[in-house]
C-alpha cells in the first residue's frame, strides 16, 4: 500500500536544502554574486570613464550649448559667444579676417561672424557682431532702396537682441550706435531692423572708421513698443546704453 503525505509533508519538502525552493534560492544567490563581480571588474578597467547618468547629462548640457540667439535651434552661420568672454572684454577685430557677406539675392551661406561684445539687461541679450561691409536694402513700406558698401566702410555692424533663457528674438526695438576714438565721435548712426536668413532678426549698418586704434561703442537700447504677456511684464521700460570697448586692425 502506497502511503498517503500527511498535511506538513509538502512544506517539510520544500523546506528540505535539497528541494526545489532551495535549490532556486541558491540559484539566484550565485547570479547576484556573478553580477557584483562582473560591475566590480567593469568598473576596476574603465577606470574614470563617464557613467550613464554623467553621459546623459553631458549630452543634455551639449544640446542646450546648440541653442541658437534666434530660436530653439542653432542658426547657421551664428558665432557662439565665448564662455571665456566677458562683458568687460576688449575685442580685436581684424580687417583682413572679417568673414564676406554675398553680393547676390542667392539663398545666403552658413557664415561664422566676428563677436565684437555682449551684455545683459534685464533677461534681455545683447550681441554685437561684425563682419565685412554689406549689401542690404532699406524698405520703408512704399520704396525700396539698395545700400552698398563704400571703400571708406570698415565693417558691417549687427546686434541681436533675445531672450536670456530661451534665445527667442526680441522685436519692436530700435538701437543707435555711437563709436568713439579718443573721445571724438567717428560714427553716430541708427542701426537698420533687419531680417536675414542666416541670423534672423537684428539691427545693422555699415560703419566707416578713420583708422587703427582703440574705439568705444556705445549702444542705446530703447524699449520694445510691443505689448507684453506677464512674464515680461515691469520688463525694459526704460532706454538701455550698452558700452563696449574694440581695436579696430584695418586691412594694409
């Protein structure tokens, strides 16, 4: 006769070392013993390579970097402002290095541009940037008027104007540019509002100065004529001067 478990045989089965609960038990120890080994070896050969989370970071930190002054993304030909570069700095810009603007109504090339200074005021970025004297038309709403560059003209002057925080343009502004030489006034001229392909919205105009030196810029800043959704309310209410120093190195 075949004998019948009684009702704790199962569980003292299962208790048993050699049984199906313990043998799995064992099973899953040793694995989690091979995986502590193998991230230990890992780690011992890799030494102090970047780990996921760092690397993720690092791509999240390159990807906002690529931010554009104009939008979300980074606009050809837009030259990214220096980390190393403060405001204070004393930039030299080169005649013979500025980068050339086209002549023609073509679809406009990817361009690097030569940073002349930056500041900020209020959440509100302020860039100027020069390259070679430009071709640009004026249009004032019925006529149509093309300015070229003359052989007295030393380079073309563009400022931006954008959001801090999320590189939008910031329209409805106007800017004047006064450049000093030794205290005397060598040009004292509005920037034109400019739309470009290359660099979107911005304020610019050709400038003529005498000679090699160290020059003043100074920029007025008005207020944007525009309304305002609340986070910009109480926000550039008031006229801005923005001050920046060059040397100015002509072509020889």
């Amino acid at each position: 006769m075949a004998t019948t478990a009684g009702p704790g045989a199962a569980g003292t089965q299962a208790s048993r070392p050699g049984g199906f609960a313990g043998h799995a038990a064992l099973v899953a120890a040793g694995l989690g013993v091979v995986l502590v080994a193998v991230l230990l070896i890992a780690h011992a050969v890799h030494g102090n390579s970047t780990t996921p989370a760092a690397a993720s970071a690092s791509s999240m930190s390159s990807m906002s970097s690529s931010k554009g002054a104009m939008g979300n993304t980074a606009t050809p030909g837009m030259t990214a402002k220096s980390a190393a570069m403060s405001p204070n700095a004393v930039m030299t810009v080169k005649g013979a290095s500025l980068p050339m603007m086209q002549t023609s109504g073509a679809a406009p090339m990817a361009m690097a541009m030569v940073p002349l200074g930056h500041a900020d005021w209020e959440g509100m970025e302020i860039q100027a940037r020069t390259s070679a004297p430009a071709t640009f038309e004026l249009f004032n709403g019925t006529s149509q008027t093309l300015v070229k560059p003359t052989g007295k003209d030393s380079f073309h002057l563009m400022v931006t104007l954008s959001d801090a925080q999320t590189g939008y343009a910031i329209p409805y502004s106007s800017v004047w540019a006064t450049v000093r030489k030794s205290g005397k006034i060598v040009f004292d001229e509005r920037l034109w509002p400019m739309v470009s392909r290359y660099m979107g919205p911005h304020y610019g105009n050709n400038v003529a100065l005498p000679a090699a030196g160290l020059y003043h810029l100074s920029l007025l800043v008005s207020p944007p004529a525009a309304a305002r959704h609340l986070e910009y309310k109480g926000l550039w209410l008031t006229p801005h001067r923005v001050n920046m120093t060059f040397r100015w190195v002509p072509k020889t």
